[in-house]
C-alpha cells in the first residue's frame, strides 16, 4: 500500500506553548484518518504545517511525489470580485492550471504543446470540470452561479470551498472542519460522497457520527503526544478508555507508593547514605508522575439552577415572513417545565429567527411569545460574544460572578468553573487574544452558563467546540434542571440531549416529533417512501404499444437465458450475503489497514456486480 504523508519527529511551539512534541504519523492510500484533540492543541496548526501554511520547530513532513493534494481551510479566502463559478477556477489546482494553460495556448500562435495537453486534459477530465463544479455546488445548495463572492455569507464560501476540494478528486484531501455550516440533508450527502469515493483522507471535524461513518483511523493529540487507534469513532472511544484507565491505574499505584516513600523521608535522618540518596531520587520521580494530569472528559458538573415555574412560554397564533418566504404561520407551542427540546432543518428554514423572535430580537409579523415570570434565560448565539481582546479569561468570567451556587451547600470559584471547561489556571491568565477559535466559543459558553440561568437557548454550539468539551457540555445539558432549546446540525449531540424534536422543512411547514433526530430521520425516509408511492400510483398507466406488446408476448426465454436467469436467481443473494459480512467486517474496528483497505476496494467491486446482475435478473424476469 502507497505511502502519501510520513511525519516524523515534529514538533511545534509557540514561545513557552509547546503544542506538540516529536509526534510522528503516516497516511497511506486508502486510508481515511481523524484528527482529535481538545481546543489549543493544535489541529488547525498541524494542517496548516502540512500544506505549507505554517512553519514547524523540528522534524519533517514527506509528501508522496506528485501526490495530488487538497485542503479545505476553516476560514476560506477568495477575490471578492470573483463569481461563484469563477471562484471554482481560481483554486491554482492542477487541472485548473491545466485548463489556464490549454487556453494561453489556443489563443496564441505557438501551438508546439497542444498535443501533449490535449492528452493531459483527457486524462485529468478537465473537459467536465466545470459540469462537475456546478453538480457539487447544486449538492452543496449554492444555485446562483454568477452571484460574486463578496455577496456570500461566511457559510456560503465555506461550502464554495468544499466544492473547490471535491471537484478535482484528488489523491488525498485535508479538511478542517467541513460540516460546519452544512445542513442535515448536506452533511449526510457528504457523508456518502466520501463513502462511495476512494480519496485518501485527513480531517477536523467535531460531528461524531461523521467520523464513525467515514473514518478507518483516529489519531488523538493528547498533552503534546500522539496516539494512533486503527479503526472508526467506536474503536476509538473503547481503546481511549482502556488506555485512560491503564494510565489512571499506573497513577494510583504511583500516589500508594508515593505516600510510602514520603512517610520513609520523614523518618530518615539529616545524614543521608548512597542508599537513601537512591530512595530520595526514587521519591522525587514518583512525586512528579503522580501529579500528572488524569483524564480531562471525565468531570461532571451539576448546577443548582434557578427555580422555575410551571408557565415557562406559549406561542400564540404567531407568523413571520421574509418577502415570500414563509418562516411561520399560525404557529401555536405550549412549552412544558423541564423540556429539552432540539430544532433541525435545512438552512433558510427559520430556525435561528424563530429563537431570536424567542429572545424578543425580532418582532413577528402578528401574534407573540408569553413568556412566564419565574423563566431566566441564558442565550447563546450563533453570533457569539464580543470579547475585549485585552482582558484576561479568568477576569471575563468574574466580571460575570465571582462564585457559583451548585446548590447543597456547594459552591464553585469562576476559576473552578473554567477549569471544568478545561481552562487550567496557567490558560485562566492568558489574555482573551491569545486563545483559540475554538477556546473563545468555549469562553463564551461559560460566559452564557456561569449566570446560573433555569433555560437555556443555545443556537448551533457545536461549531467550533472540540469533542471533549461537547462531552462535557452534553452530560452538563442531561442533568440540566431547567428547560433547554438547542438549535443543531451535530447529529450526535441531538440524539444525546433532546426528547423531542422541531423539524423546520420550509415554507412555515413545522413538524413536532416525539424522538430524537436519528427516530425522526428514520419515520421521514418512511414517510418520503410512501408518499412516493402514493405519487406513483396517482399516475396515469400509460398503455404498452400494440407492437411492443405482441412482441413481448411473443419473446420467449432460451433454454440458455432459462439458465442464465437460474444462475443469477442464486448467484445475487450470495453476493449480497457476501456485502453484508464486509460491512460488518468494516464497522468492528477490528481490522488491519491492510484489511481495511482491501475489503474496503472487494465491497465497491461487489456494489458495481449486484447491480449489474440484478439489471440482468430484472430483464430476463419480464419473459418468465
């Protein structure tokens, strides 16, 4: 199996922050790989090293030659003055350039190399390379192929540069965060996209289900170091707790030891022996071990929340519209005490105007909320909070509340507070500027939290946090004693915190589910199955012609095709049986990358073979 990426030895520091230390790692064809690690430890660093966008302290990073690579930013940049369409040639990738090239040529005199890239086209398709442009950006929900990029919202140019990453099928893709500012229907059309294909594979992405689905190997930055798992998300998550535990343990038996040596120092005398100079070296090693850090993910935080009565809001009669676009209409909600209640749908569906409308930033059209007397709201925004850059994370948060009632008696310092959202005290000190995307959103979570409010409204908090903190955050959200909405595309994350469900599918139709988002996308496929079938029997049957008839009737089957027909009626349940048994084998995590790889090329093979056979069953069938 080709190596395309070997890292060796690499290390990466800023100042005093060491982000990582001599971590080494490799990425063959075939593989796809997740990249795991809390806020501020580097992951949008260490891609940046990779493609050349940033520079490293100390070892090396090797590139397959003539490997074809991609990289989605996190923040992408294009000429404002470019059109969408345009934008998707100004990538400076290798077709691009080709096609760039193909027409300096055409347009001049010297025709001396038209052959050799007429050939290189045919073989890079460049001739489909803008109908390919346009099918990605109509999957992506981007139409208006001649709208200028400086007209585009933030979300828009990201998926503008996914479609950029995608259309040249490259060897191997980097990517960073990808499904932010994807809808649902989006994030799983990428999701079979990168099933289906056979691209080499590197990403950032925080939504959980994604890398179980589409990742064969996770690799963690944990404390400067790397650690590899041969398998998906699942895989992960089982070997993270047994090496969490095994380190847990080692540190217990160092702490039991460490309280024996410390009660033999404080028996020995001030003259000292090469004997005891061992013990006393012995005794200082230990003591070091034993103040390492344990596991981060671990810690539970139960508040007391305020009270809260049994009036928490009702919506009344209410409707809002943009132009033609209908957000709701007529809309009537009781809310009840305690509920934890998830909003999906496509964007432009209204999700993020209904909370505001909720919030009393925008006003609807006709009726209103009634929201009860005792509710306190915390709101966490897509927007997010605007921090003064200059102050420190610790003083943001005693600006708020010096101390926080966890209720019992109990009561948390802001800086204990941060540390539970994995700020540790040296972090606390640093000034706002210093932090992370990711931190900052942490710090404005906390920020919306620390307020001890009784119903929180969180509106996408999924972006940008690691999946440490959505850890922490989700068991924070299941023993929340309040009423909490959440507005989110993380999959995941809804399935985990909701009971019910508001699906928003547009034009002001609002669908109240009793589920979670993985039982409402399982009755929604159901319900699209039936009412495709009800489309299709409404429809006319349009009758035979009188010729195609009587020549159906009279096409018989050869002994021959008989057989042929006999033979795939038992060859296509073998087949699938064998599909079946793959893909079980794939999802155990229990496979080689070498296995992982060759089952992985045997089930495309399979899929193509089915259908081909089945075809042929469906036309042999018709004469039987």
């Amino acid at each position: 199996m080709a190596s395309f990426l070997q890292v060796d030895g690499l290390t990466k520091s800023f100042g005093d922050l060491v982000l990582f230390r001599d971590i080494s790692f490799g990425i063959a064809e075939g593989e796809r790989v997740g990249l795991i690690a809390k806020n501020g430890s580097g992951k949008t660093t260490l891609l940046n090293i990779l493609v050349g966008k940033e520079s490293y302290d100390s070892g090396s990073v090797v590139f397959r030659r003539d490997l074809r690579v991609a990289y989605l930013e996190q923040d992408p940049a294009y000429p404002e003055e470019l059109s969408v369409l345009e934008a998707c040639f100004h990538s400076g990738n290798e077709i691009t350039n080709l096609i760039a090239e193909y027409e300096r040529v055409i347009n001049s005199q010297d025709h001396t190399h038209l052959d050799a890239i007429l050939q290189k086209m045919d073989i890079l398709q460049a001739w489909d390379y803008e109908h390919r442009a346009k099918q990605i950006l109509a999957q992506l929900k981007i139409t208006d192929f001649d709208q200028q990029i400086s007209q585009l919202s933030g979300g828009q140019l990201k998926r503008v540069a996914l479609a950029n990453v995608l259309i040249t099928e490259p060897d191997l893709i980097i990517l960073d965060e990808p499904t932010n500012h994807l809808d649902l229907d989006m994030v799983e059309w990428l999701e079979e996209y990168l099933q289906r294909s056979r691209l080499s594979l590197l990403m950032v992405t925080h939504d959980r289900y994604f890398l179980d689905r589409v990742c064969n190997e996770i690799i963690e930055i944990d404390q400067q170091q790397l650690y590899q798992y041969k398998g998906n998300y699942s895989y992960y998550l089982e070997k993270r707790d047994e090496r969490v535990s095994a380190q847990n343990a080692e540190l217990d038996r160092a702490n039991n030891l460490l309280r024996k040596e410390l009660e033999w120092m404080r028996r020995q005398p001030q003259a000292r022996g090469t004997k005891a100079k061992s013990r006393i070296d012995a005794f200082y090693d230990l003591e070091k071990k034993a103040q390492q850090a344990r596991d981060a993910g671990n810690v539970r935080l139960q508040m007391k929340g305020a009270y809260i009565g049994n009036k928490i809001f009702e919506a009344e009669h209410v409707y809002k519209a943009f132009d033609d676009i209908k957000i709701l209409e007529d809309f009537n909600y009781v809310f009840a005490r305690y509920e934890k209640l998830g909003i999906v749908g496509n964007n432009g569906t209204g999700k993020s105007t209904f909370i505001k409308m909720l919030m009393g930033e925008v006003a609807p059209d006709k009726g209103g909320f009634d929201i009860g007397e005792t509710v306190k709201f915390g709101y966490y925004s897509q927007d997010g909070l605007k921090f003064d850059e200059q102050m420190k994370v610790l003083d943001v948060i005693q600006d708020i509340a010096e101390v926080i009632d966890l209720g019992n008696g109990n009561r948390l310092t802001a800086s204990q507070f941060l540390q539970h959202f994995l700020f540790p005290p040296e972090k606390q000190h640093n000034f706002v500027y210093k932090l992370s995307g990711g931190e900052k959103r942490r710090l404005y979570l906390c920020t919306v939290l620390i307020t001890n409010p009784n119903f929180l409204v969180l509106d996408e908090p999924t972006n940008d946090l690691d999946i440490v903190t959505l850890n922490i955050l989700e068991e924070y959200l299941r023993q929340f004693k309040g009423c909490v909405i959440v507005v989110s595309h993380d999959r995941y994350f809804m399935d985990k915190v909701v009971d019910h469900l508001l699906a928003f599918q547009g034009n002001a139709n609002i669908k109240d589910f009793p589920g979670n988002y993985t039982e409402y996308r399982e009755w929604k496929e159901v319900q699209d199955s039936l009412e495709k079938e009800k489309i299709q029997a409404a429809k006319p049957r349009e009758e035979k012609p009188r010729s195609a008839q009587s020549k159906a009737e009279k096409k018989k089957l050869t002994f021959k095709e008989k057989r042929e027909f006999e033979e795939l009626d038992a060859l296509i349940p073998q087949l699938e049986e064998e599909k079946s048994k793959l893909e079980k084998e794939l999802s155990s995590g229990m496979l080689s990358t070498d296995e992982l790889l060759s089952k992985s090329n045997r089930i495309s093979v399979l899929i193509d073979e089915i259908d081909e056979k089945t075809m042929r069953w469906m036309e042999l069938s018709e004469y039987m």
